[in-house]
C-alpha cells in the first residue's frame, strides 16, 4: 500500500505532525489543506512554543507532561514542513488517488479556515473538528462562525459524520451533537452559571461521554469561561 494524500482538515498540531515522517515514508504523498497554518505559525503556535520555553525552564511543567511539550516545541520548530503542498482556500471539487471528493472550506469556524471532505458516492462528511469529543475543541474557534459551517455539513446529503475526535455518526447523532453545541453555546453567550452550560452539555452528549465526565466537565468550564469572556471573539474576524 502507498500512501499518496493526506487532507489536512487544519493545523491544529495533532492534525499535521505526522506529515514530515509521512512525506519522508511516501514520498508521492502530497497533502492538502488551507494556508491558515502560516497565520498560526506567526501567531498562536509561536506564542504557544514561547509560553512552553518559559514554563520549561521555569520547571512548571509537571514532569508527565515535558515529553509531550517537547514534542510539541521539536514539531513547530518544523513549522515550514508541516504546511499543506496543495493549498485549498476556497470550497473545490477535486480528484484525489482516483476518487471525486469535494473539499469544502468553512469560515472562521474551528480555525480561521478548515476543510472537511463531502464524498458524494458515500453520502459521507469528514469533518475534523467540527465535530469533536468529550466536548468542542474551543481553543482557536469562533463558535458562531462553527455553527454556520455546521449548518453546512448538515446540508450536504451526508448520511454519515466523520468527527476528528469521536465515534462516527449517523445523520440523527450528528443533529443531536450539533443541537448540544448549539445550546452550549447560546448558554455561554447568555447570563446564566456557566456551571449550567456544562451540565446540559454533560446530559446532552452523555451517550458519547460515557465514563470521560471528568475530563468533559474540565473542558465544558474552560471552553464556557472562555467564550463568557469574550476571548474566543478575536477569532470571529478575519
Ligand atoms: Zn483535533
């Protein structure tokens, strides 16, 4: 089997660090994505690489997770090796190894600019972080701008849902998620405890969070202390 295309959905680290060893494995690979990742590299991942060298040598890393931050410091340190070969920042169909795929790009959603994958023949979307478990992956989102990109995915004819992080989904699981993060969100933005924000999306995602509660509580608060703030709202302008 050969490797020849990866389709970067954005440039979260966990999404595009594998792309120089696999490049180097295959090497006909080409990978697809948006040059939001040249944005991020001059901004959050070097804000974020400056913030870890400080807390590094500060010893203010719990020493469980130094090889993971050195990991992350050695992977953007590469930055220029992670950027996609094809650049897509505009809604294409293309061919990709054979197969018609149409790379679909959604407007300050997740990232500044993601991809997901409609393929047609299999009436299914590839989402990447559109969709995500145990709770939104706020981090560099404008939650208003995902839920337009949402909207599109459910407008697709997808009758299957490829989240990056979680369980495929039918059509009906995919509506229940995105109703959850709809009401997560509106509770957020409103005036109410965000403890309650938390909790209706504990209930509301329960049949995927199973026994990760702990871990999607602390990410429901944060992510809700976020938006409450209005520190997400920088990522709502281009
Ligand atoms: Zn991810």
């Amino acid at each position: 089997m050969s490797l020849v295309a990866i389709v970067n959905t954005h440039w979260h680290l966990d999404h595009v660090s594998g792309n120089p060893a696999l490049k180097a494995a295959f090497p006909r690979l080409k990978v697809y994505g948006t040059s939001a990742i040249d944005g991020a590299l001059m901004g959050f991942l070097a804000n974020s690489a400056a913030a870890s060298r400080k807390a590094l040598a500060e010893g203010a890393v719990p020493a469980a997770a130094v090889g993971d931050v050195e990991g992350d410091l050695a992977t953007i340190a590469r930055g220029t090796e992670l950027r996609p070969d094809v650049i897509v920042d505009e809604t294409r169909d293309m061919v990709i190894a054979g197969r018609p795929l149409s790379l679909r790009v959604a407007h300050l959603a997740a990232t500044e600019r993601d991809l997901w994958i409609y393929d047609a023949d299999q009436k299914r979307a590839i989402v990447g972080d559109l969709v995500t478990l145990p709770a939104p992956f706020l981090d560099t989102a404008c939650p208003e701008g995902w839920l337009a990109a949402l909207d599109d995915v459910a407008a697709s004819g997808a009758e299957q849902v490829v989240p990056g992080h979680g369980p495929i989904m039918s059509t009906a699981d995919f509506h229940r998620w995105r109703d959850a993060f709809g009401d997560f969100i509106a509770c957020a933005r409103g005036a109410g405890a965000l403890e309650g924000c938390s909790a209706g999306w504990l209930a509301a995602a329960s049949r995927w969070i199973g026994d990760d509660s702990v871990r999607a509580k602390a990410m429901a608060d944060y992510y809700g202390g976020l938006i409450r703030a209005g520190k997400l709202d920088g990522y709502c302008t281009a």
